[in-house]
C-alpha cells in the first residue's frame, strides 16, 4: 500500500518547483513581486503559507546573487592584470609590464578557479571601473613616450584582448584537474560499490 505524503513533502516540493518557476526572473522582480502576482502564485502553490512563500523568494535571491558574483569573480584576475601591466608600463617599461601582466594572470586563474570569497569580490568588483581610465592611461603614457598612434593602438587592444584569450588558455590546465578529480572520484564509489 502507497504511503500517503506528508504535509511537509508536498511543501518542500511546491518550495522547489516554485524557486524553480521564480529563478527565470530578474532579481528587481522577485524584489517588488506585485500583489496580484504573488497572490496568484500562492494560489498555484497552495501549500506554502506567505511566510514559506516569502522564504522562497529571499532563497531565490540569494541564489542568483551568488551565481552574479561568482561569475563576476571570473573576471577579477582579467581586472586585476590590466592595471598591474598599466602601472608597470607607466612606471618602468613596455616589456616588464606584459611580462608582469602575464605572471599575474595565469597566477590569479589558477588560484581564482578553486578559491570564492563573496566579502572578496565585493571589494574586487569595483575594480572593473578602473580598467576603462587605465586602457585611456595606457594610451597616454605610450604617446607621451613617443609610440606610434597606430602602435598605441595595438597595444591597447591587445591589452585588453590578449588578457581574456591567455585568462581563458590558463583556466585550461585547472579545468583538466578538476574534471580528473570528478572522474577519479566517479570511479572510486563505482569500484566501492
């Protein structure tokens, strides 16, 4: 005889379907949900109370922050090698500071790919606003230095492109060893069992 379902496994599985339902929205959304709405949802999701239902929205929330910052974390080691090759081509020169972009981007992807901290990116953020001005200080520092317009240029955009295409090559190395984990680990409970 078919067991009959508990009240709190119908909840938990109207909570799921509904953080299901709600993560397609944007977060300004789910932050001012209209009355209709929300009254309409707790209708199709009769088992959840507006307490669980409010629970479910804050979850959902947090859940799409999260994912905002950790993809937005990708992008720290990128920000962070454009202002050091900036600033040690301003102060020293043109080769030192590629070669110390370059030490400190395969440095920051390796380490970035396995560590996350939220209290982190809050303050590495905001360093994607000063990569704009060190692109026009790059420029600057190149034409009073007497460089070509067309060789300014250049070496602009291949700051700024050439650091994405060696950011995605260096993630490569740790990406083949979290995928061996995974398999090795796969394996290991496949022989255990």
């Amino acid at each position: 005889m078919p067991r009959k379902p508990k009240a709190d496994d119908i909840r938990t599985v109207q909570g799921q379907q509904l953080a299901r339902r709600l993560y397609d929205y944007p977060i300004r959304r789910l932050e001012s949900l209209a009355a209709s709405e929300k009254a309409s949802l707790l209708s199709e999701f009769s088992s959840l109370d507006e307490t669980k239902f409010d629970y479910v929205v804050q979850q959902t929330v947090a859940a799409k922050r999260f994912e905002q910052e950790r993809i937005g974390w990708q992008a720290v080691p990128h920000d962070i090698a454009v202002l050091t090759i900036v600033a040690v081509i301003s102060l020293v020169d043109i080769r030192i500071g590629a070669v110390a972009g370059v030490a400190i981007l395969v440095l920051l992807e390796s380490l970035f790919q396995f560590y996350f901290d939220q209290r982190l990116y809050r303050f590495f953020s905001g360093l994607v606003w000063l990569t704009y001005p060190a692109y026009a200080w790059l420029a600057f520092v190149l034409y009073q230095r007497g460089m070509e317009i067309i060789w300014i240029v250049i070496t602009v955009l291949l700051t700024w492109g050439g650091t994405f295409l060696l950011g995605m090559l260096a993630r490569i190395p740790g990406r083949l060893v979290f995928e061996a984990r995974i398999k090795n680990a796969k394996e290991a409970a496949r022989l255990k069992k």
